[in-house]
C-alpha cells in the first residue's frame, strides 16, 4: 500500500485484518491530508459511502429477528406507495412504456438489490436515468419519506425477483426501519448497533470539533485508467457540505462517516467465536446468495460479473474470478465508492477491512491485490 502512496495512486490507506476474531495486522499508511502532510492515524474518519448499506442491512435484520416482518412480506404492506408498480419494457425510449409488475417487492429484494429499483447514477442516456436526476431521488436535502413519494410513480427496471441492480433500495431499507420501529432511522442504529458495539464516531455529519480528524476526499488522474497517477483535492464531493453538517437525508445506502475501528467492531460482531450482534441463523441467511440461479451481479461499466452473487448485506464471491485469490470462494464483501471495503471469508476464517478516500476506488485495483496478499499472508503464518 506504501507503494501506491509513494506513486501518488492513493493518498492514505488504513487497513485490518483478523484471524477469527483476532486483529492480526493493523497499518495506516500515508496522509490523511496529503498537502498538509497530516499522517493518517486510525483515528481518521472517512467518508463510508456504501459501506453504510452493511449497518442498514443489520439494522432490518434485528427488527426481523423480533417478529416485525418477514423476508419475503410485500413492503407495501409497510409503505404503501410502492405497491402495484409498473415495470419498463425492455428497450423502452419512455417511462409510458411499461406493463404491470408481475409481483410486489419483497424485503428480501429490497436486501439483495433485486427489487427492480434503480439508483440513477449508472445508465446515462435511460429514460430511469433521467427521472431519477429530473425529480432529485437522491436529493439530501429530503427526508426518506419524501424520497419514497418521489419514488411512488417511477417504474421499475425489471420485474421483482427477476435480476439484479445496484439500487437505491437500501435507502428503502432506511425507511422501513423508520416505519416498522417508530424510531428515526440515525436514532435506531445509534441505540441499537452503535451504542452495543462501541461505535463511538460512526454518524451521518462529522461534529464540528472533528472536522480535522475527517480525511481529505481525492480523484483520481483519469477514470478509466484507476493505476495513472495524480491526485486532485475533492472535498466538496457528493455536494459542498457533504457529511460535515447534517442533512435531512439520512442515507442508508452511502450516509455514514466512520473510523477504522468502528467498522472493525461491526465486521466482528459478525464473526463467530463470541458475542453477535445478530443470531447465527440470520448471519448465515444473511451471507447466502439470493439471487435466481443464473442471476448475475452487473453493472453497466462492467457487465456481468460471472460467479458474483448477492445476500443480505453484501456481494458474494461463489465462483472466484481470476483476479480473486483462490480462498475466496464464498468471501462475503462489499464496499464504498471512495474505497473503503470490507470482506468476510467464511472458509478460510478470515476478514478485513480497508480504508481510503478516492473517487470511483470501489473496483480500484488496490483491493483485490490487498485481499490477495492477506490471503497468502495468514495462508504462510498458519
């Protein structure tokens, strides 16, 4: 990781890794502000982006855990807005060109992103793409509830159950929690994830007196070639005032701020060998793929990703790619657009963790080849 902080690819990387239960390798390498030369520290917030998704999952999962719904209930029968939805034909030119949707979304495919919901970021040129920028989906400056209006009348990309989008479904999730719990959503997952595991800087704005523990956001030189070097100052992004003061937005799906240690605690609270923030059963149900067989993880930059599938709270590794090591078949994993990743691999007993702060570094190479040599790391130590 040094390497790719010497040859200006990466500003800072914080990384752990555990054996079971065990932190077996803590480092942070580089700046947490790079023109400053502020080293980075463990204590360094960053900007979590989808890695929040994990805490949303959790947290529905716990309300199910107490009888409050069911996987596979309608969630219309919690929101009723999104009931009775229309879904777009393929190659439709309009949102007028739909037919109804064979079924309603389930909570399992709102969990696993198979709901038929998009996120308007990834298909420009789509008449989804346009509605969801047109009426401001994603608009932090609303509630989850006006979100669910705005989503009310907007057709789906596929019928539920039938394929797989990275959506904004878990902001639905978000919602959900908020209507089933009677609680807002940041004071559910403070009471009931936060505060059990001793996450003490995890929240939707970083408090004014840590705005200098915040780690400088960067870009990279050119999108398309993430191993080019050069990095510019990128603060201001998603929006000017982003996660340093409090919006009425409050994102499951790429909201939260967070350390190291903090998303160690949540990582190992899923980890047998001792105390669990949920019950066995769930986190085995929640690592087990959902998706029809067949059915694919893909996303339009990329494609199909053959052998990806999807559970509960994040993307399964069931058939390893050639860029994956060979032990991480049935690593379950996902991670931040900004590049902060975690991963849990069930068979060889190991997780971990990494945290950066560059633009579009959810696929960035840095990641396989960290995971990869973490694997071959704690393969020679055993």
């Amino acid at each position: 990781m040094g390497r790719l902080v010497d040859g200006n690819i990466l500003s800072g990387v914080s990384s752990a890794v555990l054996v079971g239960r065990d932190l077996v390798d803590v480092n942070c390498t580089g700046w947490a502000d790079k023109e400053a030369q502020v080293p980075l520290r463990a204590d360094h917030l960053f900007r979590v982006f989808s890695n929040t998704k994990l805490v949303t999952s959790c947290a529905a999962l716990l309300l199910l855990e107490e009888g409050r719904f069911e996987l596979d209930d309608p969630v219309e029968q919690f929101i009723p807005q999104l009931g009775n939805r229309k879904v777009l034909r393929p190659g439709a030119a309009s949102l007028d060109d739909t037919e109804p949707a064979r079924g309603s979304i389930t909570i399992r495919q709102l969990l696993s992103h198979s709901s038929g919901l998009s996120y308007g970021l990834f298909d420009p040129g789509t008449p989804i793409f346009k509605a969801y920028q047109e009426r401001k989906v994603l608009n932090p400056a609303t509630p989850l509830a006006d979100m669910i209006d705005t989503l009310a009348d907007l057709p789906l990309v596929y019928h539920p159950g039938t394929s797989w989008e990275y959506s904004i479904a878990t902001d639905v999730v978000g919602r959900l929690v908020e209507v089933v719990s009677g609680m807002p959503f940041d004071k559910f997952i403070q009471q009931r994830i936060f505060a059990p595991l001793g996450m003490v800087d995890t929240a939707f704005a970083v408090p004014e007196k840590d705005h200098s523990r915040l780690a400088a956001y960067y870009a990279g030189a050119d999108l398309m070639d993430p191993m080019k070097p050069g990095l510019t100052r990128t603060d201001n992004s998603p929006w000017p005032g982003a996660y340093v003061r409090a919006w009425p937005r409050l994102s499951g799906g790429g909201g939260l701020v967070s350390t190291l240690p903090d998303m160690v605690a949540l990582v190992r609270s899923l980890l047998p060998g001792g105390p669990t923030l949920l019950k066995p059963e769930t986190i085995a149900e929640m690592m087990t793929n959902q998706l029809p067989d067949g059915v694919w993880m893909r996303f339009p930059m990329t494609g199909e990703l053959v052998g990806k599938g999807y559970g509960l709270a994040g993307a399964l590794t069931l058939q390893p790619s050639p860029f994956d090591h060979g032990d991480s078949s049935g690593e379950f994993w996902w991670g931040g657009v900004a590049g902060t990743q975690w991963w849990i691999s069930p068979k060889t007993d190991i997780a971990g963790l990494l945290m950066t702060q560059r633009q579009m570094a959810f696929f960035h190479p840095f990641a396989t080849e960290f995971k990869r040599l973490a694997y071959e790391a704690v393969r020679r130590r055993a």
